[in-house]
C-alpha cells in the first residue's frame, strides 16, 4: 500500500510538472510574440476571404489596399483663408517634427513641368489628342490655322513644349489631356488649397514610415496629430482638422478590440467566479478551475499565432468568450468530486468523468470543424484558437486536475444538490418521456409561423464596422478634394503589356460611350499616360498621310511662318529618325513624377496565364451605374469589373445557403454517434433538445425580424456542438450515479451559466458579427440546457 501511495505521489508531481513546463513555454512565447511586435492583425481585409474567381483581382485589391494604406491624408479648414493657411503652414512642420512619419508635404516643393515634357518629347509624333485625331482623320484639319495659333495665341501655361519642336502644338494638345489634376485644389502660396463657399482648406499628405497596420506606428502617428492638434487649437480656435487613411481605421479597430477583451474577459471572469463560489463554496476548487481554463487561453493563443503568425481581432475578442465553455469541463470533474464519499480517489474520477467529456468535446469539436472549413481567415483562426482551448482544457481536466485534487472535499453542498434533484424530477416529470413528443409537436407548431418570417442580410459590414467619426471625416476629406476614391474598379488582364494597353483603351473607349445617364465621372487608366503601341502607331499613321504626305510643302509652310532652315531640317530629321520610338509603360514608370500612378500598373501577374494586368478606376459609381459598368466589362476579353464588398456580401449568402446543409449534417453526424454510444433510442432523445433549440432560434428570429446572416447560422453549429452536451452531461449521470443526479444537474445548470455568461458577452461586442454571433448561441444555449432533461431515461431513479 504504501508503494503505491508512493507511486501515485511521484505520478501526480511528474503530471503538474509537466503542465508547469507546458505552460511556461506557452506563456514565454506569447509574451516573446507580443513584445517583439504586436501580432494583432488590424489589416480589415485580411479577414476577408479570397472571393475572386480571377486571382489576379485578389491582386489588385492587395495592390490598390497597399498603395492606399501607407497615405495620411489631413485637411485644415478656416473660414479665414490666412488663417487656414499659416496654421496648415505650422500643423506640417510639427508632424515632420514628431519623427513619426516618412514624410510630411504641407507645402508643395517646386517642381520642374519640363519634367513631363521631356518624357513625352522623343514620342510627340505618336501622340494625338481626341481633337487633333479627330481633325486629321476627318480632313478638317487645317494646318495653316493650326500653325498660326502656336504662334500668334498668347503664351501657355502649364505644360507645353518648345514651339520649334512642336510648331502645330500636337504634344501641347496632347499634355493637357494628361489626368495630373482630376480634383478640386489648387496651388496657392505652395500649398494644396480648395476654397469650398466661405471656407478654404489646406491639404496635407504625409506617408507613413512603417505598415499602418503596426501598433508602434498607430501610436506614434496618433500621439504626433493629437499633439500637433491640440497645439493648433490654441493658436488657431477658429481651425478645424478632418483626417482620413488606414492608419486611423486599424488603430480605432485595435482599441476597439482590446476594450471589448477587457470588457467581455472581465465580465466573463466575474461573473464565472461568483457563480463557482456560491455553488462549490470553495476558493480552491474555483481557482483550480482558472487554471484550467488559463491553460487553455494561453495555449490557444500560442497555437493560434504558431500557425497563422497574427491574430485577428475577431479571434482575440472570441478568444475572451472561450473562458466559459472552457471551464464546463472543470465543472464536470468537480461535480463527481463533490459528490464522493471519503474514499474519493482523484484518477478513479477523471475515469468516471471520461465518458461524458469525451462525448462532450467530440460534438464541440464537430462545430468547430466546420468553421474551420469556411474559407473565412477569421474563421479559420477562431476555429483553429478555440479547438487548441478546449483541448488543452480536457486533457487538463483528465490528467492535471487529478493531480492537484488528492484530498477528499471536506464539504459537500448537500441542501443545493438536493433542492437541485427535486427541481429536476419535476422538470422531467413535465417535459421528459413520452411527453417529449408533445412537447417537440408544441414546439414546433409555434416555430412555423416565426421560420415563414425569416429574412437575410449578407452585408459585408456585418463582418466590419468603421468608427462613425472617422467616416465622416473621411467624407469630408473626399467632399472637399472632389475624389471619389471607389472601391470599384476593373481589372484588365493581358499575355503582354501591349494587349492589356490595347483592352484598356478599349473600356474607355466604352466609358465615354455610355448613356449620360449611365455615366461615371471620369476614370484613371495607364492609358492615360502610355497609350498602346498600336494607338501610336495609327496616330503616326495619320500625321505621316495628312502632314509629311508633302515634304517640300511642309518645309516651304514652315519657312513662310519665320522658321528658320536649320529649325525645319531638324524637326524633320527628329520626325525621321523617330520612326520605330515607341513610348513604353517601362520607360513612363522610371519617371520619378509617376509615382503617385503607379497603381494603375500591376505589371506581370503570378497567375496560371503569367501575362500583365493593370486596373481601370472609374470615378463615381453607383448602385444605378454599376450594372451597366458589369455588363460593359462581360462584353469585353480580359476585362473583368471588381467589387470586393459586394463579393464578400454575394459569398457570405452563398455560405449562409450552404450552412443550412452542413447543419443538418452535422446533426444527422451528431444523432449518429450518439446513437452509437447510446443505442438509437437514446441517441435520439439526446439529440431532440438540440434540434428543437436549433428550431426555436430560428423562430425567435423570424418573430422579432432579426435578419440572418452566415454568422447566425454559424453560431447554431456551435449550438448544435455545446448545447449537445447538456444532455450528454446528465445520461452519463444517470448512468454513473443515478443517486446523485442533483449534483450532476447543479453542475449542468453550472455549466450552462457560465458559457450564457461568456457567449453572452458577444452581444456587447461593437461588432455586428460577433453580436450576431453572441446572440445565437446564448438563445440556442438556453433553450438546449432547459430541454436536456428529455435525454434522461424515464425509469431512473432520483434521489428526492
């Protein structure tokens, strides 16, 4: 005897010690991940999923986000234009100051248009506005006339070329049309002014030094503006500042996420406590439920960032709901603790324990799966965060809680066990039996009406909502600039650069050909600045026909115009020898005044057709336009119109059909196994309680006109997968101790609370999803643990 009370004392300090070392390493590596750098990914549309048939689109939305992202864009606004002005003036020079940006342009340094001009240069005999082309094709041009109005109008600003190498003003022409300035500001005093009715604003970009999507660069950009910000106030009290970028919006849903963890983890935790201390009336046992529970958050969160190296606000928000279904097993093994006699012996009751928990993790895991298979990167890393959990929490339960739970309880709470037990006979007297089916008939009876009621809504903001105040600043930012930065686009797909130029003149040709009523107001192609070789081709096809068809009476009009011979020889000698010059997109994106362009050119795609591809970016579409922009982009190769809100919206539907199928799948896979451990009768009665809370959701929903979205529909997965339990819970009680079945159904109800509690807690998430979410699973929860009584047997016998 006394060997193997030695032995078991040996197994017991190997069992915690190997949970000590488990949870050092975990805990070490969150804190080596979070204090290297955040892991938090506040990227928003990294937790989309990829929703393009076209890779390439997913592409250009990764391309578009990354050139958009590390832009700040800040507008200071007076009524007073001195003062709007001077402030901007100082509100630049303390944000270059703070160090926290790459850089700060408040005042526009000077730049050379010669620039552009001499790009353009060598290829002018390629290049022809609408109107010259027009003119020339047509026979209309008169090239005396066009000759003298180069030389007599008044002179030109803005960009223009040399008269001797553009003496009929083609290249000038064709500069003009160059989409440097598609909105409303001004150069003034060197600064990007709008003067919008009485008040004038001022327009300051800065870049950011690092990824907006870094804690470190989100605070060290917030803290320069409220500086900067507040410093401008008392200077300036009539000056207004508006800002937009991504930096702002991954900041707010990194504060908002981390208010919501300390908010549901605290309530959570509190909550959980209280309840646990008065059931058990034990500190003891309620801390060693922490420590289970605490193993399975932090190895979930090291596993979580291991595999997927960031965390989604999603999952770090869901993460601090996982406390109360990870603590439902602690629960289980300290009701069988409670109710033993002296002769309890802590192995001997993981073993009895064994069987409801593995039955319980099985139908949990079950849910979990399946949002691991949704294609939705949250998604995936809360199914993959919450599996990790909830496994480290049962095999803690089994193997470490044993260890640490050597002695006998020294009190039991008898009165509440039995109180418990005459609760529960009532209960089953009135629902359980036979009667179930009355019940199911009565349930579903008024079900139907409220399913008849059911609505949808598959919205993307469901998943992504924005700080208000910052939308309307970002509104106006936008109203005051006249730029609609749409989220609309096409995308134009190529086996070389010169097809993907040659389509994408074809669109705007498209473009500018629809209804007025269709109409968008304008667009930004590389076209713009690189026409296709083919287009300069046939615009050097029309000069060489119309204009050098005559040599000798173009040189003798020239030189009765006052060009002098040695200007006409070297014009038609640079005419001449330009023959094979082509203007390539190569040759325009080495331009360093390109830059803020480049966008438009996504260049070789990685893709199965390695070919190129650029994107077309009309300007002011809306829900009346857009068809038409859709059906544009079908009748044209290679074309394709992207819309990533509106695909995320039309997948998130398509999932929300499909999720109907895999729940009723993964009941049929739930009544299944449980019928293989319980035999078929059983396992039906065990899986009618949750099929009815599934039903009853649904009709609350119906009845109250909560429209459903995928996240409804997920969240009854994970009804179906905890809410099985319950019943669970309670057969394996009848089975193991029918004579102490009010500590079994103390411990269900327990257990029930805890996970309302914590699931609960979503529902003050700011997150519509996660509200969603929440929402579900507290109502499905509810229902399925006030039904698990159907599961028990009829003849088993209570103690009263």
């Amino acid at each position: 005897m006394y060997a193997l009370q030695r032995q078991a004392t040996r197994h017991a300090w190997g069992m915690r010690a190997a949970w000590l070392l488990l949870a050092v390493v975990a805990t070490l590596y969150c804190v080596w991940r979070f204090s290297a750098s955040s892991p938090l990914q506040t990227n928003l549309l990294a937790l989309l999923p990829a929703t393009e048939a076209d890779p390439v689109a997913e592409q250009a939305v990764d391309t578009l986000a990354t050139a958009l992202g590390d832009r700040t864009v800040l507008l200071v606004t007076a009524n007073d234009a001195a003062h709007a002005k001077a402030a901007a003036k100082t509100f630049g020079a303390t944000l270059s100051k703070s160090g926290a940006f790459g850089s700060v342009i408040a005042e526009v340094p000077p730049f050379d248009p010669t620039q552009i001009t001499r790009l353009y240069l060598p290829y002018r005999f390629n290049l022809l506005a609408p109107a010259d082309r027009a003119a020339l094709a047509d026979g209309s041009a008169a090239l005396h006339d066009a000759l003298a109005r180069r030389l007599y109008s008044p002179l030109q600003g803005g960009l223009s070329a040399p008269v001797a190498d553009d003496p009929f003003g083609w290249l000038e022409h064709w500069l003009t049309t160059l989409p440097l300035a598609t909105s409303n500001l001004e150069i003034e005093d060197n600064l990007l002014v709008v003067h919008r009715g009485a008040a004038t604003s001022v327009l300051i970009v800065a870049t950011l030094p690092g990824s907006a999507y870094e804690s470190k660069t989100q605070h060290a950009v917030l803290d320069a503006v409220a500086s900067g910000e507040s410093a401008l106030r008392q200077q300036y009290p009539d000056v207004t500042l508006a800002r937009t970028g991504a930096v702002f919006y991954a900041e707010s849903a990194r504060s908002a996420s981390e208010r919501e963890v300390h908010l549901i983890g605290a309530v959570s935790a509190c909550g959980i406590a209280l309840l646990m201390l008065w059931v058990f009336r034990s500190p003891r046992l309620l801390l060693l439920g922490f420590v289970s529970t605490a193993l399975g958050v932090v190895c979930a969160l090291a596993v979580t960032m291991l595999v997927f190296g960031k965390l989604h606000l999603l999952t770090l928000v869901f993460g601090a709901s996982l406390i109360g279904e990870a603590v439902d097993y602690s629960i289980q093994y300290f009701v069988v603790y409670l109710g033993a006699r002296d002769d309890w012996e802590s192995r001997r009751g993981a073993r009895e324990v064994r069987p409801a928990l593995t039955v319980a993790l099985v139908t949990s895991l079950l849910g979990y799966a399946i949002l691991a298979w949704v294609p939705f990167p949250a998604l995936k890393q809360i199914a993959c965060f919450a599996i990790a959990g909830i496994c480290t929490a049962f095999a803690s339960v089994l193997w470490l809680l044993p260890a640490l739970l050597v002695r006998p309880p020294k009190r039991r709470p008898r009165r509440l066990f039995v109180a418990s037990a005459k609760l529960l006979a009532r209960w089953h007297a009135a629902i359980g039996g036979r009667r179930a089916w009355g019940v199911a008939a009565l349930a579903l009876i008024v079900a139907v009406p409220g399913w008849l009621r059911l609505t949808s809504d598959d919205d993307i903001h469901l998943l992504i909502q924005r700080d208000p105040v910052l939308v309307a600043q970002e509104q106006k930012v936008r109203d005051a600039i006249g730029v609609d930065n749409s989220a609309q686009f096409f995308v134009v797909r190529g086996e070389t650069p010169e097809i993907v130029l040659q389509r994408a003149e074809a669109l705007g040709t498209r473009l500018d050909a629809l209804p007025i009523n269709m109409r968008v107001d304008g667009w930004q192609s590389v076209t713009s600045f690189v026409p296709s070789a083919k287009r300069q081709q046939e615009d050097r096809t029309l000069i060489a026909q119309h204009v050098f068809n005559d040599p000798a009476a173009l040189r003798a009009m020239l030189t009765d115009a006052g060009f002098r011979d040695d200007v006409v020889d070297t014009w038609l000698k640079t005419y001449a020898q330009s023959e094979h010059s082509v203007l390539s997109v190569d040759r325009w994106l080495a331009a360093p005044w390109s830059q803020p362009y480049r966008h438009l050119w996504l260049g070789a795609v990685d893709a199965p057709s390695h070919g190129y591809a650029a994107v077309v970016i009309p300007q002011r579409v809306t829900p009346e336009n857009q068809p038409t922009l859709v059906a544009t982009a079908q009748t044209l190769e290679g074309v394709t119109f992207v819309d990533k809100a509106a695909s995320v919206s039309k997948l998130f539907g398509a999932y929300r059909v499909d999720s109907g199928l895999w729940l009723a799948g993964a009941l049929a896979l739930v009544l299944a196994l449980l019928m293989l451990r319980y035999r078929p009768r059983g396992g039906l009665a065990l899986t009618l309680p949750v099929l009815l809370a599934v039903g009853v959701t649904l009709a609350v929903f119906g009845y109250a006109r909560v429209p459903l979205n995928l996240f409804n529909w997920l969240a009854l997965m994970l009804v179906l997968g905890v809410g099985a339990n319950y019943a669970v819970f309670l057969r394996e009680g009848c089975m193991r101790a029918p004579q102490e079945l009010g500590a079994v159904w103390t411990g269900v109800l327990l257990s029930a609370a805890t996970t309302l509690l914590s699931f609960g807690s979503l529902g003050m998430s700011e997150m519509p999803a996660l509200k969603s979410f929440g929402a579900t699973l507290a109502l499905g929860i509810a229902v399925s643990v006030l039904l698990a009584p159907i599961g028990m047997p009829s003849d088993e016998r209570r103690v009263a």
